[in-house]
C-alpha cells in the first residue's frame, strides 16, 4: 500500500499535535508537515507536494480559504480537507465553490478523519453527514444559475447575497474567512461589472433579479 503524505495546518497547538498523534497511529499515512500559519502552508504545500492538504479556515495572515483558492490554481493534485468549528451552509459552499474536496468539523469523531482522507485521496468527497445532501443540492442549483447571471463570479455572487440581505462587510468577511479589505475589493468588481455606482441600488438589482428575497 502506498503512503498517503498529508500536511496539516492549524494554527492551535493542541489540535494540530492531536491531528499529529491520530494521523501517526495509522500506518499508511505520513504527515510530511505541519504549520500553524497560512502563508507557511502555501509555501510547504508547494515544497512537499502532499496527497491531502488538512486546512484550518481561520489562521492568521492568509487564511485557510485563501490558501485553499491558491493550492487550488496552483497544485491542484493536492486533495484539501477543511477544517472548521462552523457548519454553515455557506462555509461549505465556499470551501467547496474554492476547490476543497472535504470538510470536516473539528468536533466529529476520531475515526472519521481517516475516512475523510481516505475518500478524498481515492477521488472522493467528505461533507459532514447531517448536511451533506441539502449542501451538495443547494451548491449545484447556485452554481448553475450563477453561470448564467451577468458574468458575476461564484464569490462574487455570494458577496452580493450576503450585501443584499444586509450583512456588514466585517460580518462578511468572517463568513467567508478573508479581510475586510477583500470584501471591499468585491464589491466594488461586483459594482463595476453591473455598472452600479452605490449599495442601495446593488440591493434593488439583488432582489429584482431574485438573488435575495428581502
């Protein structure tokens, strides 16, 4: 049976040297490295060249979702599992619409990190069962009706829900697990690609078109 190599990066301490002791007891599989900091893991990522790739969303500096999206351009062999303390729709929609092929609760049972990577690595998904089916059916419907809405971007279409129904740019930006200023940066590409100079306007264009209800 060949190795499967895995790089692990979460910035707390305890959980990553748990992830470390789980991973160690199971022959087959060799974490080649481990970080708590998410420029580190691009850069490890990109070094090492690991089958799977277990990334926390919130690190500091570049964070779990922003290494995601970059892995994904640029070693896309490379399996990503995400980890995380929150179980929302959109956190599962984003790590899935950024390239992920897991996602994994921090709260789930020991056993079930091994069959996540086991079902990553043999071309698989892995979704936490209570919320796997509506996810996956909810991803496919808005991904197919973005596709077709005015050249917006997968993000950018989540971007303008999250605005439309009145989020702030700082509870979106936590949502999402990026900065404030990349929020900022959406929305002003979202604004200049529907030729929209202000929010109020971009939350009439978001109801008239049916992206948000409110």
């Amino acid at each position: 049976m060949n190795p499967i190599h895995i790089l692990i990066a979460d910035d707390h301490n305890l959980v990553r040297a748990g992830i470390l002791r789980l991973l160690g007891e199971i022959a087959d599989f060799v974490v080649v490295a481990d970080t708590g900091d998410g420029d580190e893991a691009i850069r490890l990522a990109e070094e090492k060249n690991p089958d799977v790739a277990l990334l926390d969303i919130a690190m500091p500096g570049t964070t779990g979702l922003q290494a995601l999206e970059h892995l994904h351009r640029t070693r896309p062999q490379i399996k990503i599992i995400v980890l995380t303390m929150y179980d929302t729709e959109e956190h599962v929609i984003s790590a899935m619409r950024l390239g992920a092929a897991g996602f994994m609760l921090k709260n789930a049972a020991p056993q079930e990190m091994e069959l996540a990577i086991r079902a990553v690595t043999a071309g698989g998904t892995w979704l936490p069962a209570a919320i796997s089916r509506p996810v996956v059916d909810a991803y496919l419907e808005r991904v197919q009706i973005s596709d077709q809405r005015d050249g917006l971007t997968p993000r950018q279409m989540e971007v303008l829900k999250m605005i439309a129904e009145g989020m702030r740019t700082k509870e979106i930006a936590f949502t999402l697990g990026v900065s404030v200023k990349t929020i900022e940066t959406y929305r002003s590409q979202i604004m200049n690609r529907l030729g929209i100079g202000d929010v109020a306007s971009l939350v009439r264009y978001a109801i008239r078109r049916g992206i948000s209800a409110l």
